[in-house]
C-alpha cells in the first residue's frame, strides 16, 4: 500500500491546492474515487469510494492523508454520509468525525458529519494561503 505522507507534507510547501489535488491523483492510482471541495474555512468530502478489486485499507490510507492535509492547514473537514449506518459513521468515527443530532431533522443532522482540525507542531499553510471561493 502507498504511504501518502508526501501528500500531507506537500500541503506545508506547495500549499493546500496542490496538496488537494495531488491526493485526488494518488487516491485514483490506488483505486479510490475521491470528490473534494474547499474554501477559506472548510474542505467538503463529497465522495470517497474504494473500487472493489482495491485492498481493503486503502481508503483509510487516503482518509488519513486527507486529515493530515487538513491539519496541517487548521481546516474543518465536513461530510454528509449518504447512509448513516452506525458502521459508516464508526468508520469515520476513527478519522475524528462527530455528528451533531441537534435540530429538528434527527436524522439528516445525523449524516452531517464534522471533523476539527487536530494540533500540528508546526502548521505552515493556514492564514497565508489565499484560497479560491469554492473548488
């Protein structure tokens, strides 16, 4: 399995664009389908899909990179699973995903999931980045 460390370190060079789009080409040379989009205070993880002949891990290996990624760059990474089995969410659960049930529609609140950045040691793409809109 590719160790992905380069992709999260790139994020302190190249910046979070870069860094973005070349985990999207790693994960497709792995086998993993990978949607994402950003601005200035959030990446949004809309689809993460591992083909079926790809080892299982690979996604996690991906996942991992991604929050790495995001930590690097103090970034808040949301997702809406589109199925919220107890499982899927477990899974995400390990990446530092939480759910918020608050609100009137339990259960769509319940697919929105939320991941704060963790602390790094020495973040390097936060405030200096000038990021786009939307990607």
């Amino acid at each position: 399995m590719r160790d992905l460390s380069h992709v999260v370190e790139s994020a302190k060079e190249e910046g979070i664009d870069a860094a973005l789009r070349s985990l999207g080409e790693e994960a497709a040379a792995m086998g993993v389908k990978l949607r994402l989009r950003y601005d200035d205070r959030a990446i949004a993880l809309d689809h993460i899909q591992r083909s079926a002949d790809t080892p299982k891990g690979t996604g996690a290996v991906v996942m991992e990179a991604l929050c790495g990624i995001a930590d690097q760059c103090r970034m808040r990474i949301t997702l809406y699973a589109s199925e919220a089995s107890d499982t899927l969410l477990g899974y995400y659960g390990r990446f530092g995903f939480e759910t918020d049930p608050r609100g009137d529609d339990e259960a769509m609140l319940r697919r929105l999931a939320k991941r704060r950045p963790r602390s790094v040691s020495r973040p390097e793409c936060g405030d200096d980045v000038e990021l786009p809109a939307h990607r």
